[in-house]
C-alpha cells in the first residue's frame, strides 16, 4: 500500500516542477542510480546520500533506473528538469567507457551535465582462481604470454566494469584470453570459485571476501596504494605491471543548466557528508577510496570525466568491444 | 549435532527478542501485502524500504527485509489463484489449478493448502540450511555452464514429454518462449538482436511483464467478453479451509514439493525457478487421474507452492555462506548487508555468528508468522472476490500499471502489458497454452547462455556435455523421457500438463 502512496506522491511532486533556487531544496530530491538496487554503485549512493539528505534537509530518494550498462538511466536524468531535484550517480561506466561502447549515446559525459562532485573509488582487483598455476602478477604474466589460448577470462556483461578494466588490462599486458560473458559479478564470481574460468578483474567490494576466505587468488590491486581492507595484495606498480591503474570511480551529477548555486548547495553536502566518519568508515569497509579535498570539486570532476573518456575511448575502440 | 543445536538455540535467542519478532512480523505483514499487489514484487518493495532499516541494527535490518521477501513470495501466490496474475516466474504453476480452483469457489482451500505447504517446506528448509548449509555449498560449485545447460534441456523435454494432444501447438508455444528471451542484447558480443533499434527492447522483454499481460490482462479481456461467465468466481465461496480429504490428497505432494524445491534452490543462477514447474510435471505424472490437473486439482497447488517456498528459502545458502547471490532480490540483500557494513561472503558464518543463525532462526520465525498473518486473511481475500467484476477489474488494471512501471520505471513496460495482454486473449482462442511459453521463456536465456559459455570454455567442442559425469546423467534422463515419448503406445498414456 506504502509504494502506492509512494508512487502517487511521485506523479504530485512531478506535476510541480518549477521550482526556484532560493529556499532550495523545498522538497525531496531524487537521485538516479543507472544500475539495479543493491550493487556496487547504488551502496555507495545510500551511503552517501543518508547524510547529505540531513545536511539538506530534504530526504534524496534514489531511484534505480537499470539497463543497457547504466547509459539508459542516466539519459533520463540528463534529460530531465535541470531544477536540482533530479540528481544522478554516474560511474567510470556510464560517463568513461560509454562513448566507445555505446555509438548512439544520445548524452556526451562530457557536455551535457553539471558536475556535483567524486563520491568515491572503488579500486580494481587482478583475481584468478585458487588452483591458477602461478602465486604472484609476474609468473602470471609470465603464464599468460605462454598458454595465451587456454586461458579464459570472465566478465560481467559487455558494459560492465570487469569488462571494461579487463580489456583495459588485456591491452596494457598485451594478452588475448579467451573472454567468457555472465549476466552480472555473481555468476562469474561463482565459477571463478569453482576453478570453471581462469581469471577476471573487478571492484574490490566484489572480491574482497573471497580473498579473504580463500576461495579465490589476488595478484595486484591497481591503485597507487595498497588497500586497508587487503593489506597482503601488492599494487600493480609492486608487482612489477606499469601503466595499469584504474579504479571505477562514482560520481554525483546534475543535469546541464542546473543553476550555479543549487550546484554549490550539493556539492557543498557531498562534501560535508564524505567528511562525516560514519560515511567514511562506511566506504572504507567496502574498499572504497575516498577522494581528497581538491578531487571532490566539481571542476576537477569536469577534468576526470574529460580524462576518462579521452582514455577508455582509444582501448576499447580498439578492441573492437561495442553494445550496439 | 551438538553443534547444530547450541548454534540454533543462539539464532532463536536473537530472532526471539521482542524487537526482532517484531521486524519479523512487519516484514511478512508488509511483504505479504505488496505481494498480493500484481506486479509489485519483492525487488522493488526491498529496494524501497532499504533507506527505513538503516536506523536499525543489521540483524533486525537483515530480518525484516528477509521477511517482506518471502511474505511476498507468499502474497504474490494469492495474487495467482485468486485473479490468475502470477507476479513471479515461481507462481505461474500455481495460477494453472489455484485459479481453477478458485473458479469453483474453492479459493479459501487453494489459498490455505498454499499457506500449510509453504509454512511445511518453509520448517524443513530452515532445518536444511541449518544443518546442511555449509556442506551444500558445494553443489553450488559443481553447476557449471555445462551442466547448466544440461539441467535446462531436461527441463524443456519435461514440458514436451508431458503435454498431449496439443503436443505440437505445446512445443510451438515453447518456442516462441525462447525466441522471446533471445530478445536483447547478445551477452557475449554486445550486439542487439530482434530489438528492431528500439531503445527500450536493448534489454530484453523483462519476465514480469510477459507474465502479466499474457496471464493477468488475457484473463481480464475473456472474463469481459464471457459475459455470462465472468462472475463465475463469486458465486460460491464454499469452504475457507482444507478438511482432512484435502490433506489426505496433498500431504504426499507438499513433501514431494519440499524436496524438489529445496534441492533446486541451492543451485546458482536461479535454478528455484525450475522447482515449482517440476514439482507439477511430477505430480501429473504421479497422479491417478490426470486429467483433473488444470481443472483445479489440489494437488497442482500443494506441490508446486512447496517447492516454490522451500526453493525461496534455500536460495539463502549460496548468499550466506558464499556470499554469492544466486538472484536478484538476494543481490539487493548483498546490497543491504553492504550497506550496514557487513560484507557478505564465506566469513560471515564465523564473523558475526549472532547475525547468520539469528537470520536462518528468523527465517522459521518468519514462516510461522506467514501462517498466522495468512490464515485469517484467507477470509478477507475470498471475499474481494465477491465484489462485482465490474469495479474489481478496474482496480486490478490499475495495479497491475502501477506494479509493472513500479520494477523499472519504464512507461514503455506498461503499453507493452497491454501488448502482451492482447496476444494473451489471441492464444486462448486459438487454444493454445501460455504456460509452456512462460517456461521457455525463463529456460531460454540461462540455456542459451550457458550453452555458449560452456562451448566458449571447451573451445567449441560438444564432448564437454558428455565428458562431465553430472551433465551426462542429466542429459540422459533427458534423452531417456525423450524416447519414451516417442514410443507410440506409451505416447497413448501421455498426459498433459499445462492445460488450462
């Protein structure tokens, strides 16, 4: 009965549109999550916005707007109202890697969003199954090189960021497996366990508890640093791998012509709320890397996404992988 | 033993504090009404309510949520028997005897049989995960694409084997199904298939509006154009509950069901979905008279609503003690134990104790509320049907919009209800039976996958199905039921199974 209530309030607060800065927010705001609700991106939306709704005082209802590699939500929201009560989480994805998956893309990551500010990172995971025959990155480099067509590597979708970052890291080793596709982690997860497919990339959240009980091997985490939540992985650089650090960052849009200071107000609530210590001992838990001071603006964001797509484009492009 | 016992009296002392009996009932209070909602499954209900256990602790948070997932599993069983709308791939089995059943003014018997089996097969899972939990996990790793991919074909052959007469409009019908579930973008290339550039197809024609419209708007538009029968479903109501000839008839079959469905809940990959379909090809097959079967026999309702509860519940082993989730309302649940900072995966049994046997303790907790909430309710729901069919299919329609647009928020979802409502009513003059597409369509997509993964892995060699011992067992039996379906004296006998 609630969602009903719920729905009707929906179609109320969208019949008044128009709202005015000043006094912003006067009434809840709706954040879209491109992906389904209890996956990686949406966690770090919940926990973000359980305290930037606070500081608003406004509740940030989050709305899961699923489908075709997070692009199909997020063309909703940067066609919507740019009134500050639309909102959306945009990850390495959908505002990266979608202008070279996605020919017909009907937004430009680049252009038609106002950028609110990097909500977190979450870093990338070189995993293989327990019983690969090599114990650290360089002999499996080294493995890979030399049984390049018994290898098979696993991903969660066309689209999704294993895949992404795992043609990313079949272009830095310069490695051609064989690439086996699951409908999301889980599935791949689960024969990655059960010694069906050799290896495959992923967020750290994904994997963590799996290295952790044993079920499956890590050779590198791909960030600068090593991550708390798995002090014994090596990084790619102490590994001895250059060029392959990635991370499948999250970050808060709005759509284009979003007036100046309701950016500011969100913005200035992002930050608020990834200073909090509940937040951040949240997404600390989960791996994730929470950005320093001068990457939460909404210029360097600008920056990011300009780089990101500058550098997915060419590697995925020349892989050949498209959605469409 | 011991074990078991010590670790089950600490899970009944967390799911036994009066906050947690409490979250138990809201949950399967809540779950139980958004179920009997057309449409509004348990994903979106979870994913709502997610932001309102934050302030709790994560058990009760655990708990709660727990139990708006099988009060809706329930819920969305009313929904089948009483208005043939099932909401879920699991209820569809329970839509072909439970409506019939309503029909004749059996409702308040189907919709209690289905609250004693579940509350049956709900106790035995519980004791299952329980004690087998850990061991059990295994099974979950030895499902590979391979046997996967043998596991579907064996459960397509069932429904060809077993559907008469009609075998060749039944076979057609199963076709169509996995053509539809083709429908999308290609997993393994990114290309579009059959989406004729539109954008809202990239993604596949979701189950949930396939189910509705064939189902729920089909029976809508021949109840409307039945106008001396549409009012067929109030005339009597009859008894509100099973008297001892109905559990002499379903005993056996909710024991059977509980097995089935158990067995195929703990494989990866949504696996339950095969429980409840199977349970009624057994149950057909097993029974004297067949025919009754789609005419309202109870047992087409016992059986399956076992196996579907039981399937529900040991789908928690692979999400507790792997951390893996086998479908997506246990995805949201890895969503909501992330999200109160705990990271499912295989530590959690030894991490936070407390949380792991506080949940399987709530999960019988819960079953047992299902009963009490459910059984008094029975009453109340035999009565809707007693409201002209005139006001009631208006406010069916209504739901099932606000239901379907509720999942994805796409507009395109609910003209496409509508779509499918209309080839629904189609197919029932042309006397062909949805069922049988309904289950190609859920086979389809995991066969096709599976069966590309598996040949992508073996590198094109078709011996990989034969070579692995458990893919070759299931392949046989398979072949087995396949040939004497050929036989011609044996075809006599055949039976059919999904007839309205």
């Amino acid at each position: 009965m609630k969602k009903v209530v719920l729905a009707l309030a929906a179609v109320a607060g969208l019949a008044a549109t128009g709202a005015q800065a000043q006094g912003y927010p006067t009434r809840p705001i709706t954040m879209i999550v491109p992906f389904a609700a209890g996956g990686p991106t949406d966690v770090v939306a919940r926990i973000v916005t359980d305290n930037m709704s606070r500081t608003l005082g406004q509740q940030i209802v989050i709305e899961n707007v699923a489908g075709a590699g997070g692009t199909t939500g997020i063309t909703r929201a940067a066609q919507s109202q740019p009134d500050g009560y639309t909102i959306m989480m945009g990850h390495m994805g959908t505002h990266g890697a979608a202008p070279a998956l996605y020919p017909n893309l009907k937004y430009d990551p680049t252009k038609d969003f106002a950028p609110i500010g990097l909500a977190a990172g979450t870093p990338i995971v070189i995993v293989a199954k327990k019983d690969f025959p090599a114990n650290d990155l360089k002999g499996f480099l080294d493995y890979l090189t030399k049984n390049a067509d018994k290898v098979n590597m696993a991903h969660a979708g066309v689209g999704s960021v294993s895949h992404s970052t795992g043609i990313f890291f079949n272009s830095v080793v310069k490695a051609k497996p064989t690439m086996v596709a699951y409908r999301g982690t889980g599935p791949a997860l689960n024969d990655l366990m059960a010694n069906t497919v050799d290896f495959m990339t992923d967020q750290i959240v994904n994997v963590a508890p799996q290295i952790q009980g044993g079920n499956i091997k890590a050779f590198a985490i791909a960030t600068p640093e090593r991550s708390p939540v798995l002090p014994n992985v090596p990084t790619t650089k102490e590994a001895g791998l250059e060029g392959y650090e990635v991370s499948a960052w999250n970050a808060v849009f709005a759509p284009k012509g979003t007036p100046p200071d309701v950016v500011k107000k969100l913005s200035d609530a992002l930050m608020k709320s990834l200073d909090d210590e509940n937040t951040k001992k949240r997404l600390s838990e989960l791996g994730g890397v929470i950005p320093s001071n001068t990457e939460r603006t909404p210029e360097a964001l600008q920056k990011l996404v300009e780089s990101e797509v500058a550098r997915w484009t060419p590697v995925l492009k020349a892989a050949g992988a498209t959605a469409e | 033993m011991g074990d078991l016992v010590s670790n089950l009296s600490l899970g009944f002392g967390v799911a036994l504090t009066l906050q947690n009996l409490g979250l138990a009932f809201l949950g399967c209070l809540v779950g139980t009404l958004i179920g009997v909602l057309p449409g509004v499954g348990p994903i979106a209900t979870i994913a709502m309510l997610l932001p309102i256990t934050f302030g709790l602790d994560p058990t009760g948070a655990l708990i709660m949520l727990a139990g708006i997932y099988y009060g809706a599993q329930y819920g969305g069983s009313t929904t089948a028997i009483l208005v043939n709308i099932p909401g879920e791939a699991t209820s569809v089995v329970t839509a072909l005897d439970g409506h019939q059943m309503a029909r004749q003014g059996r409702a308040g018997v189907a919709l209690g049989i289905a609250a004693i089996g579940s509350f049956f097969a709900g106790t035995v899972a519980t004791l299952v995960i329980a004690a087998l939990g850990a061991p059990l996990t295994s099974l979950a790793l030895i499902f590979g694409p391979t046997e996967y991919f043998s596991l579907m074909v064996m459960g397509l052959v069932f429904a060809v084997v077993l559907a008469r007469g009609s075998i060749l409009k039944a076979v057609a019908m199963i076709l169509v199904g996995v053509l539809l579930s083709t429908v999308g973008t290609d997993l393994e290339t990114g290309e579009e298939r059959m989406t004729f550039g539109l954008p809202f197809l990239s993604d596949g024609i979701d189950f949930a509006v396939l189910a509705m419209g064939i189902f729920g708007i089909a029976e809508i538009m021949r109840n409307l154009d039945h106008t001396e029968t549409r009012d067929v479903v109030r005339q009597a109501i009859g008894r509100l509950l099973p008297n001892r000839d109905d559990f002499k008839q379903s005993y056996k079959p909710i024991l059977r069901g509980t097995f089935i469905g158990a067995a195929l809940g703990i494989l990866p990959g949504n696996g339950a979905v095969l429980g409840p379909f199977a349970a009624y090809t057994l149950e057909k097959k097993l029974a004297k008279d067949p025919r009754r079967f789609g005419r309202g026999a109870i047992e087409g309702v016992a059986g399956p609503e076992s196996a579907n509860n039981a399937g529900a519940q040991t789908s928690f082993i692979p999400l507790l003690t792997l951390g893996i989730p086998p479908n997506a309302v246990m995805a949201l649940m890895v969503g909501a134990m992330t999200i109160h900072g705990i990271i499912p995966g295989p530590q959690v049994m030894t991490k936070n104790p407390t949380l792991f046997w506080g949940m399987i303790a709530s999960m019988w907790v819960g079953n047992l509320m299902l009963l009490i909430i459910n059984l008094p309710l029975v009453g109340m729901w035999v009565r809707l049907l007693k409201v002209p069919y005139r006001l009631l299919f208006p406010a069916i329609l209504m739901f099932c919009c606000i239901g379907i647009y509720s999942i994805n928020s796409l507009p395109t979802d609910v003209m496409f209800i509508a779509f499918f409502g209309l080839v629904g009513y189609m197919l029932i003059k042309f006397g062909f039976e949805p069922a049988p597409m309904l289950l190609g369509f859920v086979l389809g997509r995991l066969m096709e996958e599976n069966l590309r993964r598996a040949l992508i892995i073996s590198r094109g060699s078709l011996e990989t199905f034969i070579e692995r011992p458990v893919s070759a067992g299931l392949l046989a039996v398979a072949v087995i039921l396949l040939v004497i379906a050929l036989l011609p004296s044996i075809r006599k006998g055949r039976d059919e199974v999904f007839t309205e």
